[in-house]
C-alpha cells in the first residue's frame, strides 16, 4: 500500500459538559454483545465489556435435542442475549470505576430481522418444556435464509398485484425480514404459531426485558415488516392471496410503533439492582446495530456511504429525498436519522467468507486463527492489482443487495493449477470491494451521489487492505473513525437522547451527533493506477454478476435445490 493511503489523524477536540452524565449502550451482535460506557461530556469511552454467546449461532443441531436443522437455518437462545447484561452491565460499570448514580440512560441495538415467538408474558416459547424441541419455537438469526420460498412466493405476488409498497424494499422481499419468517412459522408448524401471543424483533424484546412493557420500534417495523406511518401494513388480502387462511398479518406483530431516539420506559427496579445501576435510567427504544452506526460515526449528511464492516456489511445513506429504487432492502422515512430518508442495502458475507475460507480450507482454528489471518493480510496485500487471476463473487451467504437473493452462492472464477491460498484470500477480499462498488453506482445512477464512504466495525480496523481496496475500487476516500465499538456507542447515544436534557442527556439526536462525534482513526485515499485497473477486473465481476444473478440465474438455484434435496430438508425446512 502507498505511504499517502493510511494515515492516522488525531480525534477532533471534545465540547465541554457539565452533566458528568454517562449512558450505556448495549450491542447484540451475531456471535456476541458489546456494553460500551459514554461519558457525555468528553465523548470519552469509559469501558468496552463483550460478552460472547454461549450458544452462539445454532446451524446444525438443535440444543438439548440432537435434532438436525436443515440447510439455511440460523437460530439463538434468547437466554444469550439476557446473559450479555447481567455479565456484561456489571462488569464494564466496575472496569470503569464510575459512580453508577451517573448513569441516565440505556440504549441497545440488535440484528435484524432477528425475531422469536413468545407468550403474552414475553416468555420466549423455547425456554418453555413443551415447546424446546421444536425448532420453530426458537430465534431466527437474521441470517436464517430457510424462509427465502416464502419470501419469494410474497414478492411473486405483489408484483402480480402491483403493490406499491414494494417499490419501498427495492423490488424483491428477502428471506432476512418479518413476515417471510413468521410465513415459514405459520405454513410448517401451525402449533407453535398459534401459541405464540407476539412474534418479536429482539430489538424490541430485550428493551421489553428491561422496562417490563413491549415497545416495538418503528424503525425495525418500517425496514423488516413492510409497515409504513402512512400506510400501515399491506392489503390483507395481498397476505391472502399469497398464502390463503393467513389473513391477520398484524395480529403478531402489532399496531403501535414508537420512533427512534423516543424513551421506551425505564429500568425495572429489581433487575437494576442485580445489574447494580440507579432507579430510573431512562431506556431508549431498540434500534437496529446498523442504523446506530451512522450517528455514532458522527454521520449527520447526506452524501456519505457508512459502512459496519463485520459477519457482513450493512450500508447506509441518509437523504432529504426519497427515491424508490431497485437493489435496496429498504428507504424509510425518519428510519435512520430524524428528518432524513434512511437507505439499506449490504453484503450477507464478509467476515463469514473469510472464516469459511481460514478455518474449513485452510483448518486454522484456536490460537493459530489469528495469526493466519495477520500471514495472509501481509502476503495478500504484496500482490499486486489484477496479478492473482481470479474474480469472486461474493455470495456465500446470498446476495442482499442489489439482487436480493439468498439462494445465489459464492464462485471463483480464474483459478490455475498456479494459484495459492494468498491469491484467493485477496480475491475474496476483492469481492468485497467489488459488491460495494456494485451498490455505491446503484445509488449513483439514481441520484443519489456518494461522495465518501466511512467504514466501521472490526474488520474496518484490522484490514487496512480491505479498506484501501475499496477505497481503490470505488473511487471514493475511505475514513475509519477512532471508536472501535460504533454501534454500541450508537446506542449509546440513543440512550442519552431517552434521557432527555433534564435527565442528563440531550433532547434530539442531532445535538447528540454533534457533541459526540469521534475521531478519525485512518484515512485512505484512492490509488489512481490500482483503480484503473480494478476498472477493467470489475467489467468481469459485473459480468459475472449479471449471468449468474439475473440472465442465468437458474444455474446457481438449481446447485442450490439439488443440496437441499440430498441433504433432506425434513419437517424444518420444507419447500413450497
């Protein structure tokens, strides 16, 4: 890498507080959750606690049964997520060393569309005897692709019908949102649907937990459940037509949405003693891990791409107007920012694809994991642009944008009986950069001008190859704030707004913004020469993209439902 590209630039200089208030933000992440601390007057981070699951992602056998999950499952144990704040809350407070009466505010963040069904109680029905070993009656990881039949069959017919809100979703309904997941629910185990009195984002269940009251988040509904302040949710009879009898789409989800930044209530007395904080800390409405990642980058314009570069990248673009274009999973009013249209869109398998790649192809695992990743950063980064051959297409775990299909997987094309591991690790890196380029000119070409991008989450700070990749590929300055922990400190931020000025917080997330920006970390500037010819490299992978998602497509869905059928899909994974 050129000298110019990385360079380190020091954290912009702090507004002064006299609150000496601190707010939490809690990060519920695929694998693990992050309790960040926030001084509010200096910005400063107090402490990072991570609480790893410990179930982790349930992909292959269902807990305490042994019962095999079909292809493209991706369960939890909520009882993770509950363990994430009595460890972590308790344990980040002690590391800071604060006084806990300065805490005023709690804001939390999750993955989405990860949702589970619970009793009216909020009981999760896979803690309950009679329901544990039905697979069902467990979480669904956003990243459970199991639903993407019902997710097709709901996009084949609104466009049959000329729904309108569709044109919202870029076109095509994904296997990752509400209702082909609560569809697959419903269809293959009418029992457990019929006991559950909600099906919940988790977003909103564990603010739930917190305050004792079920605030749904308007934000997860207008991005994952078709919901619109406007509109409300589609005709039921479009529910009914694509699949007769489900004809209370809402009866699960609910009719009452509460906007971001809004407080949801307040710790409940007895577990803000077990987790050792004050009575009253104002807890904001749950909010979704890549949408807080773009106030708590300091991102308040539009023009500037925000990046959460982790298991996969979630991207985000603020607007003043709306554009309803293809190849997005959504633009919301007010969804990421108050006053701005929010734009989705994203990569379903980055850190995932890596892994794949170090772990099963290359067996490291345990201590050696680390260092092979640091080996093949180094060696990849000495080879030089268009050198190894080989173009990947990055769809290990489907494609979200712009095809919106999660039954696309991943290819390389190139290889030679000369080709090393460290040729294809940077393939697939370029394949990163190669889908970002894809989505930033989608947004181009609709009006939508990208002038910056701005990269957070672990693999923005550990791959500096990653990031001037893009940088060179997109055409676009690359910036990585200070903060290592963005949507916790998001969160965060959130939770001061719930608190309120008279709480010891702010009033509105733009003043949350300002006076909490961060730093920049490292900046990388495009290489002229490396772009010219990633120019030409991705003519191919634009080709390659095209046959394969769209004019071929039947080639990819074919390998994929041949898998599906000797491996069995059985009563978990059905087909319709």
């Amino acid at each position: 890498m050129e000298d110019h590209a990385h360079t380190q630039v020091p954290a912009a200089p702090r507004a002064d507080g006299t609150s000496g208030s601190i707010a939490i933000g809690v990060d519920f992440g695929t694998e693990s959750g992050r309790v960040l601390l926030l001084d509010l007057a200096s910005g400063e981070e107090l402490a990072v606690e991570e609480v790893r699951y410990d179930r982790g992602v349930i992909d292959g056998l269902l807990p305490d049964t042994g019962q095999p999950l079909a292809p493209d499952w991706a369960l939890q144990d909520p009882a993770d997520y509950l363990t994430v704040l009595e460890r972590g809350v308790p344990a980040a407070v002690h590391a800071s060393g604060v006084d806990p009466r300065r805490i005023v505010g709690i804001g939390v963040d999750f993955t989405s569309c990860t949702v589970l069904p619970v009793a009216a109680d909020g009981t999760p029905l896979s803690t309950i005897e009679r329901w544990r070993a039905r697979p069902h009656a467990w979480t669904k990881l956003w990243k459970h692709h199991a639903a993407q039949p019902y997710a097709d069959r709901l996009t084949q017919v609104a466009i049959e019908r000329g729904e309108g809100f569709l044109a919202r979703y870029g076109g095509r309904i994904s296997s990752e949102w509400y209702f082909p997941k609560l569809l697959e629910l419903f269809h293959e185990d009418r029992e457990v649907y019929e006991a559950a009195d909600a099906f919940v984002e988790a977003t909103d269940w564990i603010v739930w937990q917190l305050t004792g009251d079920l605030v749904r988040s308007a934000c997860a509904a207008g991005y994952k459940a078709f919901w619109s302040d406007r509109d409300g949710l589609p005709p039921v009879e479009y529910f009914r037509a694509a699949y007769p009898g489900f004809v209370v789409p809402g009866e699960k989800l609910g009719s009452r949405f509460a906007p971001i930044g809004a407080r949801a209530g307040t710790v409940r007395p007895e577990l803000a003693e077990r987790l050792g904080l004050p009575a009253g800390v104002a807890v904001a409405v749950g909010n979704v891990d890549s949408f807080v990642s773009v106030p708590g980058a300091g991102v308040d314009r539009a023009g500037t791409f925000v990046m959460v570069v982790g298991t996969s990248i979630c991207d985000m673009l603020v607007h003043d107007k709306e554009v309803l274009l293809t190849g997005i999973t959504g633009v919301v009013p007010d969804g990421i920012l108050p006053g701005r249209y929010g734009y989705e869109a994203g990569q379903p398998a980055v850190g995932d694809m890596f892994a794949w790649f170090v772990e099963r192809l290359l067996g490291a695992d345990g201590a050696a994991r680390g260092a092979r990743y640091a080996e093949l950063e180094v060696r990849a980064a000495e080879i030089a642009p268009g050198a190894t051959g080989l173009v990947a297409l990055d769809w290990w775990n489907g494609n979200r944008s712009i095809l919106a299909d999660a039954d696309l997987t991943g290819a390389i094309v190139g290889f030679g009986l000369s080709t090393t591991p460290d040729e294809v690790y940077r393939a697939l890196l370029e394949s990163v950069a190669y889908g970002t380029r894809r989505i930033v000119d989608n947004f181009d070409d609709n009006g939508l001008g990208v002038d910056e991008i701005v990269a957070c989450g672990g693999i923005a700070e550990k791959s500096p190859l990653l990031m001037q990749l893009i940088a060179d590929v997109t055409a676009r300055p690359v910036a990585v704030p200070t903060s290592p922990q963005i949507p916790a400190r998001g969160a965060a931020m959130f939770g001061a707004v719930a608190a309120g000025s008279k709480g010891g917080g702010f009033d509105d997330v733009a003043t949350a913004v300002e006076m909490l920006r961060p730093g920049v970390a490292a900046r990388y500037t495009p290489d002229r020469a490396a772009g010219e010819t990633y120019a030409a490299t991705y003519e191919v992978y634009r080709g390659l993209h095209d046959a394969l998602g769209r004019d071929r497509v039947q080639w990819m869905h074919s390998l994929k439902d041949l898998k599906r059928r000797s491996t069995g899909a059985g009563a978990s994974g059905q087909r319709t």
